[in-house]
C-alpha cells in the first residue's frame, strides 16, 4: 500500500453521518449498554474503548442492526436506523468483527465480490440469464474489487483462496470486503487484534487513508498506543455508561480511565452506586446472622 505519503493526521471534518441517542441494550437482567450518545462525522476517526465486558462490542452490535436497542435511537444520515443488517448495509454501514468472519474457501477477490453484492443493481432475473447488462456490472464489480485489493496491498494474492492468508492479511481483506459496499461509516472491531506492530503500524496508515477518502469511521481497540496515535476523539465506556469524551490527550491523562483498566474504584465510577448499595445491604445481613441468638453454637 503507498498511502504513507499521502495522509495527514487530521482532516476537515463534515457532518454528522452517526449520531447515537440515549442508546441503552439490556439483556434480561444485564444492562451491557446504558444511555450512550455518540455522533461521528464524516472525516473523523474515532475511538471506543474501555475495559473487556464494558459493552462496545453491544454498541456497535447496536449500530449494524444487529440489535434493536432496548431504549434510544441512531440516526445515521438523519434517518433512525433500519432494524434489519443487510438494509444497515444497504444505508451506507459497513463494519469487520472481532473474529474473522471471511468465507475461508473463496478466493481473495470472490471475498470482496461478495462485499459488492448491496451496491450491484443488476437483479435477479439478470443473474439468471446472463444478459449483456449482467456481465458488464460484473466486470465493473471485479474492476472495483481489484481496485480496493490494490488499496490494502492484497492486489497479487487476488486468486489466493482466504483461509491461506496470514492472519494480518485476513484482517486486511475484511476491510476490503467492508469498504466494497462503499460505505459512509465504517465500523471497526479490533482491527489489529493479533497483529505484530509493523502490521499494526501498516493498518493504521490504512485507516487514515480511508478517513482521507472522507468514510467516517469509528474503531474499537484495545491496542491504545493505536488509538491514540489515529483517532480524533475517543469515547470511554465502563460497564456499559460512557465515562468520558474527549481528544487523545485528554482521555490519555484521565486518572479515571487509569483506574477504570486496572478495575480500581473511583468517585463517580459508573455502577459504583449499585455496588456500595450491595455491600452495605451484605454488611447489613451479616452483622444481623452475627447477631443472632443462638449463632455461637453454629461454630
Ligand atoms: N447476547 C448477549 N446476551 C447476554 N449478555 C451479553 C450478550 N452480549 C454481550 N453480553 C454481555 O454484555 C456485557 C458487555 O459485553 P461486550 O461484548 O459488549 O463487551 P466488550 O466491551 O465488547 O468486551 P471485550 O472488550 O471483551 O470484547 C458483558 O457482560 C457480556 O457478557
């Protein structure tokens, strides 16, 4: 990929493609998400992170139509979103996951192909027939295809079939396929999960290119050397509530996201609240069993 030269740290930043209100998901019992807001704007990366189970992944899950969220909206474009995936895509969303999800026994380019599939216009009755109209949106389909392959450096390894990728070029060829629906938004889940710093280093030049192409993009990562080299702002969540907002700087000098990581209490700690009630209603009971007649027998 030659994007090294050409990408900037920062770029002007449009409107508001995402914007995400009051957005809470529960799980019976469990609230894994509570009343997130978020906007991204085109030109803007932005980071979310936060602790293992602080709900990020929910959100996101929140974002792509995955999920219905139990409570709040997203707008994405100035519509609420639709409840389904494949419309989310459709509407200019497009996201990788955590775990790999490539089709192992296809070829690199029929991965991406695959990709292309909500932006292809020619419909059934022409992929049945095989009509002029098909096979010209076909090659126009692998002309793009090709292209974006050129863009994250797997153009030679078009023919390869996925599962024979490295696993950094996995990650690589999910981009490709998620920026195949030529999307607005692009959501990305741990984007360098797995990889060693000169791939990850790689993947972040990527990411600016793709944020120079005006793609809003929102990624989460634990890698926060990665985070706060890339993102223009980042939003913390700790279980489930956002913690903070704020530039790199920012959010990298909180004492309160230290603390959070390293599971140590702070004032005002999301949950915290819950907790103390918890504790002090089990203090409660126990002095009151102590206290009890009888209970120096139970010994
Ligand atoms: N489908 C589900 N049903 C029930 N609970 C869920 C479901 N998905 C997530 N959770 C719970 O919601 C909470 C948030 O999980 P989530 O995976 O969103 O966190 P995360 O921040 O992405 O974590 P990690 O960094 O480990 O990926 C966790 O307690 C998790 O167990």
């Amino acid at each position: 990929m030659t994007t090294t030269d050409t990408t900037t740290k920062t770029a002007p930043v449009g409107e508001t493609v995402l914007d995400a209100r009051g957005v809470t998901m529960r799980f019976g019992g469990l609230t894994a998400v509570r009343d997130v807001n978020l906007t991204v704007n085109r030109g803007e990366i932005v980071g979310l992170i936060g602790p293992n189970g602080a709900g990020k992944t929910t959100f996101f899950n929140c974002l792509t139509g995955l999920y219905i969220p139990t409570e709040g909206e997203v707008r994405f474009k100035d519509k609420v979103l639709p409840p389904q995936s494949f419309k989310v895509t459709a509407a200019g969303i497009a996201r990788t996951f955590q775990n790999i999800r490539l089709f192992a026994n296809m070829t690199v380019l029929e991965n991406v192909l695959v990709g292309r599939h909500t932006r292809t216009k020619e419909g059934f009755w022409s992929a049945i027939l095989r009509g002029p109209g098909f096979h010209k949106a076909e090659a126009a389909s692998r002309e793009r295809a090709m292209e974006l392959l050129e863009f994250v450096g797997l153009e030679s390894k078009a023919d390869h079939l996925a599962r024979n990728l490295p696993y950094g070029e996995q990650r690589k060829l999910e981009i490709a396929r998620a920026l195949a629906s030529e999307p607005d938004l692009l959501l990305l889940d741990e984007p360098t999960a797995g990889m060693n710093p000169q791939e990850t280093r790689v993947t972040e030049e990527l990411v600016f290119a793709i944020r120079d192409q005006g793609i809003a993009i929102l990624v989460i990562e634990h890698d926060m050397r990665f985070i706060f080299n890339l993102c223009d702002r980042v939003a913390v969540l700790v279980q489930g509530e956002k913690l903070l907002e704020g530039d790199s700087a920012t959010v990298q000098g909180d004492e309160r996201v230290i603390a959070a990581y390293l599971g140590e209490p702070f004032e005002g700690a999301p949950g915290a609240e819950e907790v103390a009630e918890v504790e002090a209603a089990e203090a409660q009971a126990e002095t009151t069993t102590d206290a009890a007649p009888g209970k120096e027998n139970d010994r």
